[in-house]
C-alpha cells in the first residue's frame, strides 16, 4: 500500500496548529508536511517535521509542493471565517472556494485523498435550529457559509464525477489553547477563557441565551484524522458529516468559569452583525450519521473542556 504522505494547508491557523502536531504523531513527522502563507506560525508546526511556505492561490507552486514530497492526502484548512468574511466577500470567495478548487484539480490529477472542513455556518435561518439533520435546507446567509456549502458540494463532486476520495466535517466553533481563532461568529467561547485569567472579566458580544454547538480542539483533530481514516465502503455522508460535543450559550459558560473562578464577571452587549449570523445558525446538530457511518464519538463535554481550558492556559502563564 502507498505511504500516507500529508501536505497541511494553512498548518499555522487555529486547527492546523494543533492537527499538524498529532498528523506527525500518526505518520511520522517526515511524512507530513505543514504550510502556511508566512513563516511566523507556532514553533512547534515549524520545527518538528517539514515546512514550506505556500499560498495555496498558487497552483503551481501546489503542485511543486505535493511533487516535491509526494503527497498523497491533503489537509484544506484555509478559509476567511464568518465574522470577517461579511466585510470581505470576494476575498472570502477566493480563498475559501478558489484555493479549494485549485487542491480538488490537484487532487483529480495526481490521485490524492482531501480533507474538507466545513462548518455549523453552512447552515442557514430556515435550518431546523435543534438537532439539525445530516440531510437538511441549506440556506445560508453569510458569504461564509456560501463557501462552505459550496466546499461540501465540490468535495461530493469531484468524489462522483472523478473518484476523488474528498471527505469532510461539518465543524461546531472550535475551542482551543494554543493558536486563537480570528474573524469567527464563535470565536467568543475561545476569547472568554483568556480574558477570565488575565482580568477576571469579559465583554461578550453575543446575547448571554444564544445557544451554539461547539467542541474542543483535541475532538476536532481526532475527527479530522479518523474521518480521513474510515473504511470508506461504510461512508454514505461523505463530504460533509454534521460532529457534535457539546451546545452552550454564553451564560452557561459564563457559569461554568465560574466554578473555577467564583468572582469572575460577564457582560453582554451583542454586536448586531456577529449576533445575526449566530441567529441564523443551529443550536446543536444531530451527529448520528457520523457516529454509525465512522464511528464518531466526542471526549469533552462542557465541563471537562472548561477544566482543561483553564488548566492548561494557567500552566502557560507561570
Ligand atoms: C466561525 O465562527 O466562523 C467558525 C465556524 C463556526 O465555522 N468558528
């Protein structure tokens, strides 16, 4: 059988910071490779295993890239997210759906297997809001979730049409420790945990009863990697698997702090903009499919994400 050889797209943003590390801990840190647009990305990515700067607009240095160091499975990770694609909808265009486009013609030719992500954003208003079907409307209203809608459909595409083995997540807001998130409509569940250390208080933008489906970073990699992973005569969902962890809204995690912290203080003053697209968003997705057609099954509730959270970024600010 081929060697798995791993190029990761955008290996200096939120998930490729953490996925890149344990990919190297699966393959073998010289079998994947991490790349980013500049070089000023975690440490960790940079100097354990292959690195090469890349943006993935290029095709040509693509191929040089997947060429160079034979790949043969490509992690897709770069995207504008929702908050900051509203102010940017052409750029979030090209990036989310033209770099995609680019690794799908790629991955057409030179027989490679991708890995898509996408979103609770590809969702819209008319979306049932509580236990959110696999198989649903899709309407949604942000430039971000155009993309991310449109990623799953080219993915089911290039799989039918051409055999490309493209296989996909539809990710929660994803919380983690090591690299911020930016632009996000949930990127509020991540800022919290910084601001409850460092100042005991914290300005949330979104209203404290909006409920949101999230998961930890260490799910969200092991998701990443098992999809990847699974026996693909049991994937019916191929190219876009609702996964969920734990649904929240911010008075819940406001309360939860508080169990670590007693005198910690939340307020909210809702961005209208960043309140509208979370609205327009699912409570919590039912993740049935992913649990049966691979085996899907989340570690981190509320509750032990929140204990590690805390532990882990106060262990880093001694
Ligand atoms: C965002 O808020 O834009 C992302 C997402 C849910 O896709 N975290």
């Amino acid at each position: 059988m081929k060697k798995t050889r791993i190029l990761v797209i955008g290996a200096g943003g939120q998930i490729g910071s953490e996925l890149t590390p344990a990919l190297r801990r699966v393959y073998g840190s010289e079998h994947v490779v991490a790349s980013d647009i500049k070089p000023d990305i975690c440490e960790q990515v940079l100097n354990e295993g292959p690195f090469e700067i890349l943006d993935c607009m290029d095709e040509h240095r693509l191929i040089e890239v997947i060429i160079k160091y034979k790949i043969t499975r490509v992690y897709h990770l770069v995207a504008l997210l929702s908050a900051v694609g509203e102010h940017k909808p052409l750029m979030a265009w090209n990036i989310n759906v033209g770099s995609l486009m680019n690794v799908l013609e790629i991955a057409r030719e030179l027989h490679l297997s991708v890995f898509i992500p996408s979103s609770i954003g590809a969702f819209g208003p008319s979306t049932p809001k509580k236990n959110t079907p696999q198989d649903t409307l899709m309407r949604p209203t942000t430039i971000y979730g155009i993309t991310k809608v449109c990623g799953e459909m080219l993915g089911d595409y290039y799989f039918k049409k051409y055999g490309v083995d493209a296989r996909g997540l539809r990710y929660p807001g994803i919380i983690s420790n090591v690299t911020q998130p930016g632009g996000g409509t949930t990127d509020y569940a991540v800022e919290i945990f910084y601001k409850a250390l460092e100042e005991g208080r914290y300005t949330c933008y979104l209203k404290e009863d909006t409920y949101l489906d999230m998961m930890y970073m260490p799910d969200a990699v092991r998701a990443a990697i098992e999809v990847m992973e699974a026996d693909p005569d049991k994937l019916v969902h191929r190219n876009a698997y609702n996964v969920s962890a734990m649904s929240f809204s911010p008075r819940e995690l406001k309360a939860e702090i508080q169990k670590h912290i007693p005198d910690f203080q939340m307020v909210c003053k809702p961005d209208p903009a960043k309140q509208a697209i979370a609205d327009s968003w699912p409570d919590y997705m039912d993740d049935r499919a992913a649990r049966q057609e691979w085996g899907w099954k989340h570690e981190y509730d509320l509750s032990k994400m929140t204990d590690d959270m805390l532990k882990t970024l106060k262990k880093r600010q001694r």
